[in-house]
C-alpha cells in the first residue's frame, strides 16, 4: 500500500468554485466546476498540470515498480515480429514490427502463383524476400508527440497506396496517396476525414467528413489530380441521430452506405459501375429496427443477406433478391431467444455466420440451401473466435482468430474442403509462458433483481483455486456494461504481471453489455440504466462472500462508459474497494447528454434517454451519474481517473470536475491524471501504451497490497 505517511504527502490541487446554474424541467442543479470546460483557458491548462504534479508526486515511491512493470511486459513481448500475411491480389499483405520501434510498419510480397493459397512463414530473423514496405508509421510519426493511423487501403490493381494520420488525437485524419509503381507521393491530401477508400478503378478516392458534432454524415467521390473543393458529394444524412459509414462488398459489386443510430438502420446501395447514381434504400428505416446486409450470388443469382432484428429480439439471417430487396423474404437462420446473431460473411463458395450463445462467440458455416450451420468446437470452457482479415471473394480459406483468457491470440485458417483448422500463428510469449500454469472459469452472481449475471475468472494455478482458498485473495475486478459491447475472454501479455504475483483477474459481465444476448443490453440501458451498476456491486458482494476475496483485497477498473460505471459504483457501494481506476470515464453524463452541440450527444440519446426534452429521463439520469450523486463523507476509496486532454468521445473535463467534487465531498485519495498530447485511447506508440499501462498497473498493485 501506499507508504507516504499522511501528513508527508502534498496537498491536492483545489480547483476554483464558481457556481454555474444548470436549469431544466424545474430542476437547478449548481455546478461549481463547469468552467474546467474551456479547454483554450491558460487556467485550465495550469490547473491540469498542477493535478498532474500532484499525482506524480503522490506515486513517486511507485516508479521502482512502473520501471518492473515496464520491462516485464516488454521481455514478454516479441518486439520484431510479424503478422500471418493475407492475400489480396497478386499480394501477400502483413505487418511488422521493429524492436526498439514505436510503430508498426505495413508491407508486401508477392505470391509465387496464381494457385498459391499458403501464406508464407515469416521468420521475424530474416529478411522477407521481395518485401515492399507501404508504410512506416515511424517514418510518419516523426517529429509528432501522437500519431494514429486511420484508414489504409490498396487500389485493386495494386498500385496505389491511401493512408490517413491524425497527430492531435481528435480522430480527424487527414489523407495521402501514393504511387507504388513509382514511389512518388501524389498532390492529393484530403483533410478532416473520417474514413477512406479507394474506388475499384483506383482513379477516385470515397471519404466521409463529420458535421460540426464531429458525426460522420457526409459521403464523398475525389477524382485523383483534382482539387478537393470540386469533390462530388454522394449523400448525405441529415437526421442527428445517425451516423454514416460506407464500403464495398467483399465481391466487389456494390457500394454499401449504412446508416445507423444505436436502435436503428438502414443501408442503401449503388452500384460499382456509376457511382454518382442516386443510392437506392434495401429496407427503409423503422423505428428500433437494425439490420446489416452483405452480398451472396445464390445459384447464380445476386441475393443480399439481411441479419435484422424485425421481430427478432436476438435477430434472424434472411435472403432477398437484391434486384427487389423489399420482397419476399427466404429465412436462412431463425430467430431463436439466447442466440444473439452477430455477422454474416458471404465467400463464393461458403457463407460464416458469427453469434452469441451461452455468453461466449460461436462461429459456424451455413448451407444457403438447407439453413443448416455447422459450428467450430473448441475444447477450452471460455474463449472468443471470430472471423479475421478475408478480403478475397474467392479463397480455398477463411482467416479467423481465436484467443481465451490463457490462450495467446491465436490465427487459424479454416479450409473450406474438409473443415480442418490449421495453426498458422499463436502470439509469441516470451520469458517460458505456459498456457498450462494457468486457469479459467466462470462464477455466478445473484443480482438484486433475481437475475444471475456472469463472473469470468482466471488465476494462476500455483497460487491456488480462489474459489478453495483458505483466505481472502487479491482481485481486480474489470466491467464494462454498455452499448452491448461484450467483454469476451481474452490473452493479455500485460496482465501477466498481476497473476504471476498472485492477483485474481475477474470480468463482471453486467447488464447493458451482450454477453448474454440483445435482452442483456436492452435490460442495462434507458430506463433499465442502473441494472448495470447494481449487477456489479453484486458481483463484487459474491466474490467477498464467497470468500473468494474482500474489500481490503478488492480493487475495480472501468473505461469510458466503464468509467461511469466505476463512478456510480463508488457513489453506490465505496466500502466494498481497496481502489477504482476510471479511464476515460464518462463520470459527468447528464451534463453532456444535455447538449446537444458536444460529439455524440444526440446520438446517444438511444442509448441514455434524452434529458434535454423528457422530464422523466432528466430525473433518472440525475439519479446516478457519478458527479452529481458524490456523497458528502461518504468512505470513498483512494480513486486514480486517467484521461486525455483531446479525448473527443469523453472530454476531459468529466474527470477533472468529479476529482473536483469528490474532493469537496472528502474523499481523503484522490488522483487525476491528464495526457497532454492523447485521445480516447490514451498515449500512442507501443512502448509508451506499455508504460501507461505499467504506470496504471503499479497503482493497482499497491492497491492489491502486491506492489
């Protein structure tokens, strides 16, 4: 635990109160620190790095530990290696990387014949015979504090290079072109982009822009050696709801445009031939209705493959004519209640469905003709699979990663002739790791509402079963619970260091992700919002009754809408931490919920309700968000809140008001920590994501008591 004796430590930093009133549906809430929004404010910026000294200062005695942490998760990693190559073309396409390099770099090599479907092995050692690098994101990041790398694409004749970089991390990236035959890069940059693509032709580049939101909502065609400003516009979506994205079907047909809010969509269709032709709907928009098409050629004839969810809570797989795809509807797979259909990807000759049962990923072929899927078995109780990189309509294989919580991420391809899996990569572990020396399993935990909601746990198997030990274990309990996203079982080289020092990983699968199906996230969102939090403190109160851990021994972590969690958790349970680490957090939601001109505000009303105009939705917004339901003397645990200073999904200034308020409320140990220079996903380049994590990891541990 922390030694610093309480009265050697340095006094926090104390931000300025003054009061802004907040006023809707008859209610006044004052905020006090509403200001730390000006993010241009000189104050502002003094304040940030003032919290940021503090926080140095008061983990100072940990930086022995970071520098461990750091080394072990490098001495882990096999810093050059290379990814299993994937062919596209006349080209085997991977990536790489460099030890002692931030950036990956992504190159190609030709295949040595038309029939050539085995992708070479790579020796990380060697020198790749014939090896064309694309592009190195060093080269590019150079003399930049961040980099990211957004959309990267290759003509279809292989000849042009389209790349995209942001260097702020608002995600706004500007895009380049190359010539491959020449190497000359062309005059073309197309700033403040979204996503990019090149047309089949190669001749015109398709990108999206966002509106003033920064919603992507707009859809447009450069012709390469024009100038921007004559760029044509496609579509574009004028409903606040939605957002907009577009690519082309793996067969290289059409021009698919979605559309989607987070309970509706729709897609529309252009044909590859004139891409200026007016996209026509496949089913118009409906209220709550979401669906996702691809492209299948059925006996010859063009069919599109419909996963929606009309009248199917867990979604059923149809097929329509695409030449008329508001007709009559052929059911391929039904609806069936606890079988959440994921994806679906047509191949000419095999079609992969992906889903959800029993709360882990499942992937399976399915015959068009009878509707019959054939599902891929795997021997260990938790795992995740799912269909990896397969650009070629026409392939003998199908590429797909499989992983578990002590199984290294995994590369198979599935050979369509005898449905034989073949190993082609297991991510290197280095320092002797053996998957056998650790365990997995899966507790269930009684919610307040009845419901059983699902623990992952995994340890290492020298330190013993938690579930048998004779005295409370260290955990470090991780949740999520929003958008349906599912936290599935999965490798972490980084969370190594934890178990090899006696720590139990545990994953809450709470309500409002969709682990259990679509009834788990409609269950943990809207008006059901609190399911989320209240499940984790369930899971939480099961892990120290069981004995299998307790408070002292306990320490939470959540990002992003995880974040908001963490803080709702601590407002509704803080006795039951040793420690919450909030990333990102979403810890002061109903007041960006209530402007509708920040990012994403409108868009999210599907997800949280909108406060701004139901009195209903304010009331029970402001009935959990973190930073208006801070309790005054309340046992508050020490917190660490991490965030970025151009993070544009969760601004900065969520965190910095609540480390605020938890601060006025009393809460004795509170730390805040602002990246400078990051975004949402925190600082760039691998050896600097390592230290953070290690820097994340060394609070954690001392937290544990394992520091």
């Amino acid at each position: 635990m922390n030694s610093t004796a309480a009265s050697d430590r340095p006094s926090p930093p104390r931000a300025a109160r003054r009061v802004q009133q907040r006023s809707h549906h008859g209610d006044v809430f004052d905020d006090p620190y509403e200001w730390l929004r000006a993010k241009d404010d000189a104050e502002v910026i003094a304040h940030l790095e003032a919290e940021n000294a503090y926080t140095d200062a008061r983990t100072a005695h940990l930086e022995p530990l970071r520098e461990t942490l750091f080394q072990e998760i490098k001495g882990r990693v096999q810093e050059t290696d290379l990814s299993v190559p994937s062919r596209r073309g006349d080209w085997w396409y991977y990536g790489r990387t460099v030890e002692g390099q931030q950036y990956g770099l992504q190159c190609r090599a030709r295949i040595a014949s038309a029939d050539d479907w085995t992708p070479p092995v790579l020796d990380p050692k060697t020198p790749v015979a014939g090896e064309e690098v694309l592009l190195d994101g060093n080269a590019e990041a150079d003399g930049h504090e961040f980099f990211s790398m957004g959309s990267f694409d290759v003509s279809d004749d292989a000849t042009r290079l389209l790349w995209s970089v942001d260097f702020e991390g608002d995600e706004r990236y500007t895009v380049h072109v190359r010539d491959l035959v020449t190497g000359e890069r062309l005059p073309d940059v197309i700033p403040g982009t979204s996503g990019a693509f090149f047309s089949p032709d190669g001749a015109s580049v398709l990108y999206t822009t966002v509106d003033e939101s920064w919603r992507p909502d707009t859809l447009w065609l450069h012709r390469l050696g024009t100038d921007v400003a004559d760029d044509v516009q496609l579509f574009h979506e004028p409903d606040e709801r939605f957002w907009m994205g577009a690519g082309i079907t793996r067969s290289r047909k059409y021009l698919v445009i979605g559309l989607g809010s987070n309970v509706t969509s729709e897609e529309l269709l252009v044909d590859l031939d004139d891409l200026t032709a007016p996209p026509r709907v496949v089913w118009p928009r409906a209220e709550g209705v979401e669906y996702s098409l691809e492209h299948a050629v059925v006996d010859g004839r063009d069919e599109l493959l419909i996963l929606h969810n009309d009248g199917a809570l867990d979604f059923e797989l149809v097929a329509v004519s695409a030449a008329d795809p508001q007709g009559e509807r052929r059911v391929l797979v039904p609806h069936t209640p606890g079988r959440r259909l994921l994806d679906v990807d047509a191949f000419r000759d095999a079609t992969a469905v992906e889903y959800r049962r029993e709360g882990l990923c499942r992937l399976a072929l399915l015959d068009l003709g009878t509707g019959a899927l054939d599902e891929l078995e795997f021997d260990e109780p938790l795992f995740s699979v799912g269909l990896g990189g397969n650009p070629e309509w026409t392939t003998p294989s199908l590429r797909l990663g499989y992983s578990s919580f002590v199984t290294p991420a995994t590369v198979y391809d599935l050979q369509l002739a005898d449905r034989s899996l073949q190993l082609r990569k297991r991510q290197p572990v280095l320092g002797g790791y053996d998957p056998d020396d650790y365990a997995q399993s899966r507790e269930w935990a009684r919610a307040d509402d009845g419901t059983n909601v699902p623990i992952s746990l995994v340890w290492k198997r020298s330190e013993g079963d938690p579930r048998e030990a004779d005295a409370p274990r260290p955990v470090h309990l991780y949740g999520y619970g929003s958008y349906e996203h599912s936290i599935d079982p999965g490798f972490s080289v980084m969370r190594l260091s934890e178990l090899d020092r006696g720590a139990v990983f545990a994953v809450a699968h709470v309500r409002g992700g969709g682990e259990m199906g679509r009834g788990w996230y409609e269950d943990g969102k809207l008006g059901h919002k609190i399911n989320t939090f209240t499940d984790f403190v369930a899971c939480a109160r099961h892990l120290v009754d069981a004995g299998i851990t307790a408070p002292e021994r306990l320490v939470a972590e959540g990002g992003s809408a995880g974040g908001l969690l963490m803080g709702a958790v601590a407002n509704l349970a803080p006795e039951l931490f040793a420690g919450i680490l909030a990333s990102v957090p979403f810890v002061d939601a109903l007041t960006s919920i209530l402007d509708p001109s920040l990012p994403l505000t409108v868009i999210e009303w599907d997800e949280w309700g909108d406060p701004l105009h139901n009195a209903e939705v304010y009331a029970y917004m402001k009935s959990y968000t973190p930073y208006e339901n801070v309790r005054d003397g309340a046992p508050y645990p020490p917190i660490l809140a991490v965030t970025s200073l151009n993070d544009t999904r969760v601004l900065y200034v969520e965190p910095a008001k609540w480390v605020a308020r938890l601060r006025d409320a009393g809460a004795q140990d509170v730390l805040f920590k602002c990246e400078m220079v990051a975004g949402h996903g925190g600082v760039s380049g691998r050896y600097s994501s390592w230290r953070e994590r290690a820097f994340e990891l060394a609070w954690l541990l001392d937290r544990l008591g394992l520091a």
